[in-house]
C-alpha cells in the first residue's frame, strides 16, 4: 500500500483522496450536485411524438369554445339558465301530495333541501279532529297550516311548480288559494 494514499471512510467508502503520489485519478467532492446521476442528452435526438386518442386533434381542440345554439339542441341534457339560477331566484319550493287517506304539504328550501314547514292530515292533532281527511275542508286546514308556520320560519314567499300534466284544479287549487289568502305571495 503507498502511504501517499489515503481513504475517505465519511459517508461514501469509495471516496478517496488524492494522495502526491498517487497513480489513480480518483477525486473527492462532497458537494450534493455529485449524487445526483449524469444525464447525457444531445441536442440532435428530436423527442417522441405526442400520440392523441382522436385522429384529427384539431376538432377536439375547437370543441372548447363557445357552443353554438345548433349544438346545444343536439344535447339536450345541458341546462338552461333558467334552470341553473332558479334555485338561487326561487329558493322555497311547495311540495304537495294527495293519498288516498291523507294530504301531506312541505316547503323546501331548494338549495339546502332542508324542510321549513310541514303539514299534514296525518299528524294526530288533525287525525282525530277532522271528519273527513281527504275532501275540501281538509285542504284549507292544511293550507293554512303551511301558510302559519312558514311565516313562522320567516318564509313569506314561495313558488309551487306543477307536475307535466297536472292542473291548478279542485283540491289542489283550493290548498292554494288558501294559502295565497292566508299571506303567501307565489311567484
């Protein structure tokens, strides 16, 4: 063994320093860019084509844009903007429906889903009180039950949207106008 040479046993056993009389050109750097590997990259190598799903990428890219009015009548799942700011125009929503035995009323505030107000025939104060739980006189308690509490919840105004073929008729109209009378606007 030369006595110019001498090992380097810090954190890397293959370190060596450079002794006066060595022969091998070995060289300590303890810097952290040393650690990193060496890529060799040539600037004459092109790189690899960008491979796309669709043949003619243009088309894809310019689907981006704008739709045109054409192209929105062949999607139809694509909602208007009536559509999407009517829950925010029109937060409380009148839901009713009519059993066989029973009328149920909710109010719903559209965004949340939560319930603000509840009427039904069910309930036991009206089950027991009422003669008949079906018929008109039935639809006007109820009426003016939703009216009550949604004032209560400071619910002075709300929109009642009809089903496709369902008419503002009969028991229906009645729960309506009773409410209207009792104080809530409908818009």
């Amino acid at each position: 063994m030369e006595i110019g040479r001498m090992v380097c046993s810090l954190s890397n056993p293959s370190l060596q320093l450079k002794g006066p009389k060595s022969k091998s050109s070995f060289s300590l750097s303890l810097a952290w860019s040393s650690s990193l590997p060496k890529l060799h990259l040539s600037p004459t190598v092109p790189p690899p084509p960008i491979r796309h799903r669709h043949k003619d990428f243009r088309v894809l890219a310019a689907a981006w844009t704008r739709r045109s009015r054409g192209e929105l009548a062949k999607k139809p799942n694509r909602k208007s903007w009536k559509q999407r700011t009517d829950m925010y125009m029109r937060p409380f929503l009148l839901n009713v429906f009519f059993s066989k035995r029973f009328i149920h009323a909710k109010v719903m505030h559209r965004n949340t889903s939560k319930v603000i107000s509840v009427a039904s025939t069910n309930n036991k104060d009206l089950r027991f009180t009422l003669p008949s739980l079906t018929d008109d006189n039935a639809c006007r308690v109820v009426g003016n039950l939703i009216a009550q509490r949604s004032m209560e919840a400071d619910v002075y105004a709300m929109s009642f949207e009809p089903q496709k073929n369902q008419r503002i008729e009969g028991k229906l109209g009645i729960l309506l106008d009773t409410i209207k009378e009792s104080g809530i606007i409908f818009y």
